[in-house]
C-alpha cells in the first residue's frame, strides 16, 4: 500500500492508522504550501485535489472514513472497530460528526473560497472559526469522548481521527483550558508509538 498524506492535514489520521496496524506501506508527502495536491500526477489518483489518498491493491481509496474502515477491516488483528454492531455504528456515528461538521468548520479559515468570493465574507467566516470549533468540542467532550479512548477501553479508528483534528484547536484560536478531557485524549496519543513515527515524518 502506497497512502499519500501530510501530517499537518486531515491525513495525519490514516498515516497513524497504518502505523497502527504494523503493515508495511509506502509514505509520499504531497506538500499542500507548494499546491502539490493540484497537481496533474495528484489529481490523476484524487481527482479532488484533497488529501489523504491510499493506494491498494484493489484500486485507489479517498476519503479519511474510508481510508480507516479499510485498514481496520483489513488488519482484524490490530482490533481497530468495535465488533458489536451497535458500538460500531457509534462510532461510524462520530467518525461521520468529524468529517461532516467539524472538519468543514474548520476549512472556513483557509478555504472561504469554497463558499464565498468577498474578502469581507472569508474575514467574517474566520471571525467565528474558534467559536465554532469550541462548541463542537464541547459537544464531543459531553457526548462522544468516554475515555480514555473515544469508544471507552478499546482504541478505535475513532482516536487517531480525533487526534488529527484537535491538534488544530490551538490555531484556531480555543483555548485548551476550556477541554480538558480533549488535553487529556491527546497527551494520551502522543505516546502511542504509532503517532510518535507518524509525526517524526
Ligand atoms: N473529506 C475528506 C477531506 C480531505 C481534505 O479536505 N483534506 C485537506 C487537508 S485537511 C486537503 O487536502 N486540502 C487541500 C485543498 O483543499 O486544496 C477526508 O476526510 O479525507
């Protein structure tokens, strides 16, 4: 398996993921600051111009939810999903909140340009990046997050996932103090050898 990534994006969830597993896979850093990802050679393996991207046997795999239901499934034993059904669909349930609402919030601070054209428009859209950012962590902190994982005692896709997007509150302007359970989610990733040759990138 080939995953093409950047540890700075949303694809730092797959690339722990992989680490995860223990596969032997191959790294190609698509540097976004240098519009790598618009590319001719990228777009022919995502035509969305978005990372992460995994190359497979089967074909090409796109899409953060997708990318880490393959490699849970795919490597049984690294024991990645919940087998119970209900459990599982819980935390298909989050992994779709990240994707669907958190991760989209966050892109009105570079990405405005998806949605609107006025600079006025990019600047209020920015203006309530942190607000917007903090209730839906205030949410996942009172809804989602059991501990010390997402899913409670089992390490699931779901952690890396969240990981990778926590490390951007900071940026956005949330105050840490204001999540504590988040603070404690991910200091407790930090250790995990996984994220440490993830982020050694
Ligand atoms: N829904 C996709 C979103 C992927 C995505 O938006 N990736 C961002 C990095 S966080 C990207 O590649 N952005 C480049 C761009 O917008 O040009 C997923 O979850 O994998």
């Amino acid at each position: 398996m080939k995953l093409y990534h950047n540890p700075q994006t949303i694809a730092l969830a797959s690339l722990i993921a992989m680490h995860e597993t223990g596969a032997k896979f191959e790294t190609i850093l698509v540097d976004i600051g240098a519009a790598a990802q618009q590319s001719p050679e990228y777009l022919g393996i995502n035509p969305k111009g978005r990372v992460p991207a995994l190359i497979t046997d089967n074909g090409i795999i796109t899409e953060t939810i997708a990318i880490l239901g393959y490699l849970a499934t795919m490597f049984p034993a690294a024991k990645l999903t919940p087998t119970d059904p209900y459990q599982f669909a819980k935390m298909q349930e989050f992994n779709s909140y990240l994707a669907s609402t958190v991760h989209v919030n966050h892109a009105h601070k570079l990405r405005g340009g998806r949605w609107a054209t006025q600079e006025s428009s990019f600047n209020d859209m920015r203006a309530k990046i942190a607000q917007n950012m903090l209730e839906c962590f205030q949410l996942i902190e009172r809804e989602y997050l059991r501990g010390p994982w997402v899913m409670g005692n089992q390490y699931t896709i779901a952690d890396p996932y969240l990981f990778a997007i926590s490390r951007w509150l900071t940026g956005d302007g949330v105050d840490m103090n204001a999540l504590p359970a988040i603070t404690k989610h991910s200091a407790a990733m930090n250790e995990r050898a996984a994220v440490k040759r993830a982020l050694a990138v």
